[in-house]
C-alpha cells in the first residue's frame, strides 16, 4: 500500500546502499505499525540482502530503553552477555548510574552486524536513549527516528522538499548555537525564558547520509538542550502528545523544572504520577523550532513539534544532545503561533513572530 513512500525514505531520507546492513523495528502498540513493518520487509530486499525486521512490547513512555531482546537483535549476543555479567545491562535498561565510557568499550569489542542504518518507528520513542546514542555516535550508524508514526504522514509531511527543509533547519540551528537566551510568549498564555548559553543547536534535515546522522521522519526542526536549571515562566499545554486535551494546563517553571501545575485535566495526573516516580522528569530538556511546511497535524506530536512557525519545549531526558539530565521520561509540547526572542551579549533577534518565520 505503502511500497513507493518507503522506497523514498530507503533511498532519499536514508541513501540505503546494497551492501549496507538494515535493521526495521516497531513496537506492538498500535496494530498497523505491524502492518507497516510487514511492508518494509517487502521492500527491503530491493535496496539489499543484509536486513533484520523486530517488533516488541509497548513500553508506554517516550523515552524509555527498548528491552534487551532489541538490544541482542542490534549488537549481538556476545556484547549483551558482557553487559549482563558487568551488572550494566539493567543499569542501562533502568537509566541508572554507569560507566558510558567501559559500556562503549564492551559493545565496540563484542559486537556483531552492527546495523548501517536503522529505521525506529515505535509508538514510543527511542530518541533520547542510550541505545540510540551509541548507534549514532559510536557506531556511525543512520538512524530514523519515527514515534507516534501514522502512515497518511507518507502523503503530508514527508511529502515535501528535503533539500528546502534542510537548508532551513540549519540555519534556524546556527541562531540557537549562537544563542544565549530564548524567550517564547504566545497569546494562549506561554510566557517561558530560559538559558541556551553553551549548548549547540542542532538540525533535524530529514536527510541521513552521512555517518551518524539522525532525527525523525517525518523531520523538519532545529533544537537545543537548554540548561536544566536556568529556565522562569509558565507553559500553557494544549496538546498531549496524541490527542488535544479538554482543558489548558498550565506548567510553572521555576529554577527548569516544573513547580506547579495548574488546570483540571486528566493528563495532569499522568505527569504528576511521573514526576512522583521521576522527579528529575520535571526539568526542562529541549527547546525547537518548527521548519516543515506540510506538517499540520496539532494531534500528532512527531508532526506537530515540525510545523513551520511552531515552536516545542520538552521535559525530561536530554542527555543524548547535549543536556545533562538522564531519566526514562520525554515529552515535548508545541506552543502555536508564538513570538520567540533569541540573544546573547549586546544583540537579540526576532526569530518568529506570532508564528512567522522571520528572515534570519
């Protein structure tokens, strides 16, 4: 059904070459995520004989380790037997405390068929993992990152121009690493500053040809980690990451994280519940920029955080672009036709006004 649109990301977003090792991987959240791995396997073979597809268990949080069988499937069962007997496999699976630099070095020595290139589209996200890390950074490896993935995405916004995507991302990245501060007002009640000195901005181009490149599909933003204890203000929440909520909540940040919350809502007892758990879930973690323009969907936060003129601010897990907070816990919520203040000593920039792209 889908069998051209997956052909163009193997070949456009990923440049899949024949002697290139593929891995494929979904969770069983959603039924037609099956259905969607089911496809790629059909299309695989066209692009090269050197591919694994694997499904697993919903996790049911963004930002949560995938299980150790993912693990196995990646890297081997010689570098997971290690892990397990260091004590570090189920470090890494609970993002607790542990050596990253001894971690690297079992997986570089151990493992086999690391895979070139990976396309993720569990319901729940594998972004900010370390699973995902060390793909990228240590192992060179492409990696498509699709949570939340609805394939009519296929006709939308992954229908659009990479190259324009990209050449706009990238700049809209220099400005945040440039950047010292942002500040990000909207007439829905957002009114949040916060510090991005130090931290470097990056571009999610949806073009990933070079090693260790990654980011979502679809794509379309640029964003940083600001610092997790330097951000004042309140975010008014409209959206859950799937659905519009009923009424506003209103998130109160003092020192980065989020104080108080405020609004009746039942997505309010799902945070609370995981800040309970979680308390360093509370702090802020990413800020972004919106770059896609046929991304539209308000419901769907992997297309709602790309729509152009929009901007995102996450709690949670950052560590794995720049941050330093680690917990098993991210989620990002857009803020609509925004005006956003970017500066640093002696000059500030307009970069979007009531949700206009300025020029940069």
């Amino acid at each position: 059904m889908f069998t051209d649109q997956i052909r163009n990301l193997l070949s456009v977003n990923l440049n899949v070459r024949q002697n290139e090792r593929v891995l494929v991987f979904t969770d069983d959240e959603k039924d037609y995520l099956i259905d969607l791995l089911e496809e790629f396997g059909e299309v695989l073979p066209e692009f090269t004989s050197r591919y694994k597809t694997y499904h697993y268990g919903s996790l049911g949080v963004h930002g949560t380790e995938p299980p150790e069988d993912l693990w196995r499937v990646t890297f081997g069962d010689s570098a997971i037997e290690s892990l397990k007997e260091s004590g570090y496999l189920e470090k890494i699976l609970a993002k607790d405390s542990y050596p990253q630099s001894e971690v690297v070095d079992v997986l570089r020595n151990k493992s086999e068929e690391v895979p070139d290139v990976v396309v993720a589209f569990p319901y729940y996200s594998t972004t900010h993992t370390f699973y995902r890390r060390v793909l990228t950074e240590h192992f060179g490896t492409r990696y498509a990152s699709m949570p939340l993935f609805d394939p009519s995405m296929f006709m939308t916004s992954m229908n659009v121009d990479w190259t324009e995507v990209a050449e706009r991302s990238r700049e809209i990245a220099d400005v945040l690493t440039e950047g010292e501060w942002a500040h990000v007002v909207s007439e829905d009640g957002t009114d949040i500053e916060f510090s991005i000195e130090g931290r470097r901005g990056i571009a999610d181009t949806g073009l990933f040809h070079n090693p260790g490149d990654y980011g979502n599909l679809p794509a379309g933003e640029a964003f940083v980690a600001p610092k997790e204890n330097e951000a004042f203000g309140k975010l008014v929440v409209l959206y859950a990451p799937d659905r519009k909520l009923e009424r506003p909540l209103t998130f109160k940040f003092i020192n980065g994280g989020v104080e108080d919350i405020e609004g009746f809502e039942d997505y309010r007892k799902f945070i609370e519940d995981i800040f309970k758990k979680m308390p360093t879930a509370r702090y802020i973690a990413e800020f972004g920029v919106g770059t896609n323009p046929k991304a539209s969907r308000p419901d769907n936060l992997l297309e709602a955080e790309k729509i152009l003129g929009t901007v995102h601010i996450a709690i949670g897990d950052n560590h794995t672009f720049g941050g330093a907070n680690i917990v098993s816990f991210h989620t990002d919520y857009v803020v609509f036709k925004p005006t956003v203040l970017v500066g640093g000593k002696g000059w500030e920039k307009r970069l979007i006004l009531r949700g206009k792209l300025q020029k940069i």
